[in-house]
C-alpha cells in the first residue's frame, strides 16, 4: 500500500459539506443548522473545497478529525421552526427533510440546533 500525504478536513468542514453540496441547502439554511451566520457558513465550505481539491487534484487522502462538534443522539426526534409563523414541530430520525410546515404550508423553515 503506498503511504498518501494527507490533508485535514475538520468535522465542521466535513457537515459543510453534507449540507450545502450533498443535501443542496442554501448557506442561509445551512448556517442556521450548524449554529452559524450565513457567512461563518460561507467562509467554512470555502475552506472545505479548497481541502477537498487540494486533496483531489494533488492524489491525498482525507483525514477527518478536530472541529466545533457535538454528536447527536440517531433516536432523538429532531425540531424543526418555520421562519413564516414561528411553529415549531418534531419530526423522526432518518425521515429525510420535511417538504413543508405544518401549520402554514411554509417551506422557509430551519432544523433547531438542540442544546446538550
């Protein structure tokens, strides 16, 4: 097996990524899921896919580690808030993205970070 050089991706960088380049959420939508403005968000994936092609281009391995993380528990609800009218609902785990609110139809409406 040939040893790569490595390059390092913070866990941070890592749900940057997951959230705006493979759930295609805006960098307004995905700051308010990590906790961030819309542009700490900017300035986090902007790093994240200069890693990533650094990695790419140059034949790196990835190296995942460090960051401003918190797990989550997979069996715990998660809670959504509807920017429009301000309802709040629960919804289970691995269910996917809610399409709407339920209370105004509303599709302006972000994951609340639970606090733990």
């Amino acid at each position: 097996m040939i040893d790569l050089e490595q390059v390092q991706l913070t866990v941070d960088e890592l749900e940057a990524l997951r959230l705006a380049d493979f759930l295609g959420m805006s960098h307004e939508e995905a700051g308010k899921q990590m906790g961030v403005s819309r542009a700490t968000f900017g300035r986090i994936i902007e790093q994240a896919r200069k890693t990533v092609a650094d990695a790419l281009i140059h034949g790196k391995a990835i190296s995942v580690d460090g960051g401003n993380y918190r797990r989550v528990d997979p069996t715990t609800n998660r809670v959504f808030l509807c920017d429009h009218c301000g309802w709040r609902w629960e919804e289970p785990p691995a269910t996917g993205r809610p399409k709407k609110c339920p209370s105004c139809g509303g599709q302006a409406f972000h994951r609340v970070a639970e606090k733990g």
